[in-house]
C-alpha cells in the first residue's frame, strides 16, 4: 500500500515502514504524527483518490529533530567591490511511517 502525502508545502509518496524527511513538525523524538492531506492512496493496484479519501490518514513517528544540509547565499556585484557570503540550514523533521488508514 502507498500513498501520497502533502505537508508543508511539498508532496510525499510513501508506504508503511519507509522513512522520509519533511519539514519541521512539533513533536519529541517517538511522538506520533499524523498527516490527514492523503492525496491518493494505492491499495492492491486500485488507486483511490478525491471524495473517498475524506477520512483517510496516514499515521507515523518522529524519529529524530535535525537541520538539513548547508545552501550557501552568495550576494555578488562586479566592479562594485561587494560580495557577501551566508549560509542557511533548514530545520526538519525525519519520521516513521507506520499505517496507512483508508
């Protein structure tokens, strides 16, 4: 069983046992999650999708709060003697997915 997801702002395919990093979320690590926007389910080659997934969802568990990887900002004019390096790093959280309930 599959199924897709969406929270902030992006959208996540996933099944039961997979692991995937989403951004940050309230919750300690082992705190249970639960993401009602299910978009499309796909059970035993059956796609479901639209009015018959009202009350779909799809359960998980916080595994660990970290910071994703470094983007560097460069700010850059020629000629003008500026240039201005920063970095940012995005906060995340990884979960668990456990269930998907139709």
């Amino acid at each position: 069983m599959e199924a897709v997801i969406a929270t902030g702002g992006k959208q996540y395919r996933v099944a039961p046992g997979q692991v995937i990093a989403v951004e940050k979320l309230a919750g300690e690590t082992g705190t249970p999650v639960q993401f009602t926007s299910v978009l499309m389910v796909s059970r035993d080659g059956e796609v479901l999708s639209g009015d018959r997934l009202r009350a779909a969802t799809v359960s998980g568990e916080v595994v660990r709060q970290a910071l994703g990887k470094k983007v560097a900002v460069v700010k850059f004019k020629r000629r003008k003697n500026y240039r201005r390096n920063r970095g940012h790093r995005q906060p995340v959280t990884t979960v668990r997915i456990t269930n998907i309930e139709v």
